[in-house]
C-alpha cells in the first residue's frame, strides 16, 4: 500500500507539472501549446545584427513563443552545430541566417527528415529550396543597384574618372555577393565610374578602418567610398579623418543599413547616400512561424519594405530611428 501510494504521489506531481509547462503557458495559443522556436543568429558583428537580435527576442516574447537561441559568433561550424542541437531538441521551427551562402545540404536534410520546418532569415543559401519553408529578408542585389544608381545619377554629367574603392562583407555571404554584384550592375551604365580596388571588410568597424587604411595607402586617387554596410563605413570614415581629409566632400560615402551611427553620419554630411536593410525582421518571422505551425502556407521568398536616406531625410528619420 506505501508503494502503491508513493507512485500515486509522482504520477499527480508529474501531471501537474506538465500541465505547468503546457497549459499554464501565456502562449496565445487556443490549445494551449506554446510554439518553440530554435534561431541561429550569425553574430554581433555589428549595430544592425545588435538590432534584429533584440528585434527577434522581443518580438517572441510578445507573441508567446518559446525561442531557443544561439549565436555563432560568425562561424558556420557553430550554426550547424546550434541546428542539430535544436533537431535533437524537436523543436517546431527553426529560423536561421545563415553566416555564408554554400555548406547547408546535410543539416537542412537532417532537419527535414526530422519533420521540422526552416526559415531562413536575412541571408540566403544555394541549397535546394525543397529543404526550407521560405526566405524572409531583404532584396540585397537591389539594394546595391540602388547605391550604385545612386552615383549614376550623381555623376552622370561629369567627363572626369570617378574612383572607387568597395568595402565587401564577410566573404561567401549573401549580402556580399549580392551587394557587389547588384552595385557593379547599376555602375556600368557609366564607363565613368570605376572601382580601382574591392576588399572584405567583414562588415565590422574594425576591420573596415584597418581595410581602409591601406587602401589610403595604395590610392592617392580615391573619390568614392562604397561599404557594404554602415559600420564598415563608419570605420572607414575614421581612417579618412585620420588621414586628413574629409570624409563626405573629399571622398563620397555611399553604405548599406542606415543604424543610427550611420544615420547621424549622414546628417552631419560625413557620409553622403544610405541604402536602408531593416533588421526588424521579428514581428515577420513570429508570424510566419505561427502560420507555418498551424500547417498554412507562406509565399517562398517575403521581401521586406525599405527605402533610402540622403541628408535631408536622416535628419528627419533620426530621432525616432530605432537602431
């Protein structure tokens, strides 16, 4: 009888804390399940990676989903290593953006046999696109089309060579390939406009400045400065300060993100053109990953809105920007 009653005892201490874990859950949810959400996040390697973190965090939070994070800390070993443990973990959904394009077929296998729906985030992949449910993010060969269009119009009544050196991001990764290859597209409507030198910056401050310092080296000749994004830019604005000039009138800035240090850049006129990448990307993907959860459907590639900032309208953006 005291066996009989110690088992009894555990079974209803067992059942109440399930129904803690479960049903007790502010989830939203009219089952009461909560959606468990495992996201490989690239890094902290800069402002807009800082920003769609917290964008993300704080957008599951509000919608009741339990997110599983990880930071790779820029390495895609790392990453795999994060979604197989979420694998192992059966989540429901698993969001990732990805540090470079190539290097996912095994794990976007492993995670499909394992019934698990992807959702690539920011950044896309070469795999097969069967191996993910969709890619949210932004259009990153377009947003090199327009910083390049951008200059195009700027110098299209000119006769004079206008030099350029392009700061690229992390080497493999969308944005990179994208940025670049969307930039020299738009520039070649003009035989003007050249670039004279191109070299990863891996879209950090750092590594922009020291980039950048040698470049000031090699290049007495440099007119325009084209980063991948800000912070690279703003590290590059630095070195030209350092080497004395000025940066936005004796060599134009034109970047990639519009973060705060970078909006505030521009309404000073030390950089000259901004192309926006949002990273609020948190509501979206809550979103999707509630719909693809409840087994709807959701479009194959979701582009997000953005526009562009010349001075004028990054002093008037500045004080309620974000990020």
């Amino acid at each position: 009888m005291f066996r009989r009653l110690i088992t009894l005892t555990a079974g209803v201490s067992l059942a109440l804390t399930a129904l803690t874990a479960c049903g007790g859950s502010d989830s939203g949810s009219g089952s009461g399940d909560t959606i468990t959400l495992g996201f490989s996040q690239v890094g902290a390697e800069s402002g807009w990676r800082t920003a769609n973190t917290k964008s993300i965090q704080d957008s599951a939070k509000k919608a009741g989903i339990e997110l599983k994070f990880s930071d790779a800390q820029q390495k895609q070993e790392n990453q795999i290593a994060a979604i197989r443990s979420f694998i192992k973990q059966k989540v429901d959904v698993i969001g990732f953006s990805p540090v470079v394009v190539t290097g996912w077929d095994a794990v976007l296998k492993e995670a499909k046999a394992a019934n698990i729906p992807v959702v690539l985030t920011d950044r896309a992949v070469d795999s097969d696109p069967s191996l993910y449910v969709t890619f949210l993010g932004s259009d990153f060969v377009e947003e090199g089309r327009k910083a390049g269009q951008w200059l195009v119009d700027r110098h299209k009544d000119g006769s004079d060579p206008v030099n350029i050196v392009q700061l690229e991001g992390t080497v493999g990764s969308a944005p990179a390939i994208d940025r670049k290859k969307g930039f020299e597209e738009a520039i070649g409507t003009n035989p003007n406009l050249k670039v004279i030198a191109s070299q990863s910056g891996d879209f950090t401050r750092a590594k922009g400045k020291e980039v950048m310092q040698a470049l000031l080296k090699a290049h007495k000749d440099i007119d325009v400065l084209f980063a991948h994004n800000d912070d690279m830019g703003l590290g590059a604005m630095q070195a030209i300060e350092e080497a004395g000039l000025k940066p936005g009138e004796d060599i134009e800035i034109v970047t990639i993100d519009a973060v705060k240090d970078g909006m505030q850049a521009l309404a000073d006129g030390k950089f000259n053109f901004i192309v926006e990448c949002s990273p609020l990307l948190g509501d979206q993907l809550m979103d999707v990953a509630k719909k693809i959860d409840a087994g709807g459907s959701v479009d194959k590639r979701i582009v997000t809105v953005e526009t562009v900032f010349d001075q004028a309208a990054a002093k008037e953006a500045l004080p309620t920007r974000q990020y």
